[in-house]
C-alpha cells in the first residue's frame, strides 16, 4: 500500500499560485485529461488530481463553470460536485484503501486556499499517523507518486 506523503512544497505553491496564468481549473479543463490531471468529467462539475498533493490521491472537484463564489453555485453544480466526491471516494477506496477521508473547502486566502476565484472542494484520503495537514521538515524533499500514474488509476477506477 502507498504511504501517504508530507507535502512541504504546497507552501511554495501557495505563494505562486497568483503568478500563473488564467486559472488551474479552466486550463485543466480546456487541456487533455493527462495534460490537466483530469479523472473525471461530469457535466457541470469535474475532478482534478491536486498536483500539489496532502497526501497520494489529493483530489479536487470543482465545478465547470468559473466562479469564485460558493453561495453563488447552482442546484446542479452543488449536487454534481457532491455526487463526484462520492464517486472520487470509490475510486480512492479501489485503488489506495484509505481508512478515512477529509473532505471540504478552503474559501479565501487565509483558510488556505491556493485559488480564490474559482471554488473547489477538496477530497484527501487519510491514514493513521498522517500529518493532519500539518506541514513538517520544509527543506525534506518527497516525490509524490508519479501523478499520470495516479490519475490513470483512479479514472480506471472510477465507479459506475
Ligand atoms: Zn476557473
């Protein structure tokens, strides 16, 4: 099984973020699955491997249309990105078997979120003796698994 992984360069992320052009979730979806880290489409929402990732498997649904704004999602975009959580959670559990998960929203800047202007929730599977997101050993180096990999199992994997 895949230990789950320290994530000291989402800090560097964090800070660059706003330095990319456009926006990370726009341009996944107007790219390649593989060039995006898609795993899946849906119609109004879509689920995206976080290349910056907690932990192996760090995914991200976030709906197709860009918006910044939480209250302002449609009825069809909120069930939509529920239900592909749902289907992540499935995925995840084929291919890692996590024995649990975190699910939720990092809305503005001072909660953590890396992108502000486009919503998205974010859906981590968790071990025993994880780090609880807490970031440990900056200047330790670990190599995700490869995230092509990732994303190619889990959308094998997705369910339905
Ligand atoms: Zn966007």
């Amino acid at each position: 099984m895949p230990r789950p992984l320290w994530a000291p360069w989402r800090l560097e992320y964090v800070g660059t973020a706003d330095e990319q052009e456009g926006c990370i979730f726009c341009r996944a979806l107007e790219g390649t699955d593989e060039e995006g880290l898609v795993v899946h489409r849906g119609r109004a929402g879509f689920v995206l491997l976080n290349k910056f990732p907690y932990a192996s498997g760090h995914l991200m649904i976030a709906p197709v249309r860009h918006t910044g704004e939480f209250g302002d999602l449609e009825d069809e975009e909120v069930l939509e990105v529920h239900r592909l959580a749902a289907g992540g959670i499935g995925a995840l559990a084929q291919v890692y078997e996590p024995q649990g998960y975190t699910l939720g929203w990092n809305l503005g800047r001072i909660a953590g979120a890396g992108v502000t202007d486009h919503v998205h929730m974010h859906l981590v599977p968790r071990w025993a003796g994880d780090t609880n997101f807490m970031p440990v050993l900056a200047d330790v180096k670990v190599l995700p698994e490869h995230l092509l990999e990732t994303r190619g199992k889990l959308a094998a994997a997705w369910p339905g």
